[in-house]
C-alpha cells in the first residue's frame, strides 16, 4: 500500500469517526431542545426557558455546520482531491462556522441569556476555549485562502508543462 492510498485511507475511517460524532452530537443536541422526555413538560412557572434553551443552542448549531463540513473535507481528501475547489471551500466552511460559534459563544449567548433573565452583571464572558476556538475558525479561513491560491499556482504549472 502506497503512502497516498494509506493516507486516502485514514480519510476514509476519519471521516466515518466524524459522521459518527456528528450524529451523536446532533441526537444529543435535538434530545437538549426538546427537553429530557423522562423529567416530564417544563413547569408553566419558569416561561423564559425555551428562549434561553434556544439561545444557548446558538453556538452549537455553528459548531455542528462546522463538522459536517469536516466530514466533507475528509470525503474530498478520500477521493484524492487534495487542492480541489471543495477542499478550500470545506475548510473557509469549518473555519466560519467555528468562528460563529465561538463568537456567539463569548459574545451573544450570555449577553442575551442575562436579557431575557433579567440578571445583571459583566457584558464581556471571556471563555478561553471559545476565544481559542475564535482564532482557530479564523485561521481555518485564512488557510483556505492558501488552498486556493496553490491550486491555482498548480493549474499554472500543469499548462506549462
């Protein structure tokens, strides 16, 4: 077995990790919406815990867009598409929907969560993971840009040669 078919390989099992992932979150994300069936209707008394259920999710949603794109990547890859178009456009997707994350994390998420609590306290969470996962989701946008430009720097050598 060749290195690229042991690498194309490693997508292949890679990738069928993050669909499992991706489903598991997914299930667990839609069980954390709909409320834990086995505690029964939320009490008529506590009226804003949907909203704040929904607004919570925020990040999430972002989170799990990002993976799908993940398991798309690794699909490419697989398939020995290593400066394809839809790599780069896999990976500007990870890093936005990371980013997005991160970003309503840190900023939107407890920001409303106190509004619709009515609770005071600072405007600014600063969650190291979410700022680190911020970074991250930028970076993965700016590295999709090198992605584009080697495969156009590849197309130009292909003519020439």
């Amino acid at each position: 077995m060749t290195t690229i078919d042991h690498f194309r390989l490693h997508c292949r099992l890679l990738r069928f990790a993050t669909w499992l992932v991706l489903l598991g979150l997914a299930l667990l994300f839609a069980l954390g919406l709909a409320g834990a069936p086995w505690l029964g209707p939320p009490p008529a008394s506590d009226q804003h815990r949907w909203l704040l259920m929904l607004v919570a999710a925020l990040p999430a949603m972002a989170y799990l867009w990002g993976l799908w794109a993940v398991q798309r990547a690794l699909a490419d890859l697989a398939e020995g598409r290593m400066f394809h178009l839809t790599v780069s456009r896999a990976m500007r997707r990870m890093g936005t929907g990371v980013l997005i994350g991160a970003l309503l994390n840190v900023l939107v998420v407890i920001n409303l969560a106190r509004w619709i609590s009515g609770a005071r306290g600072s405007y600014l969470y600063f969650d190291l993971s979410g700022i680190v996962l911020g970074v991250v989701g930028a970076a993965l946008i700016l590295l999709a840009r090198l992605v584009d430009q080697a495969r156009v720097v590849q197309a130009e050598l292909d003519e020439i040669v």
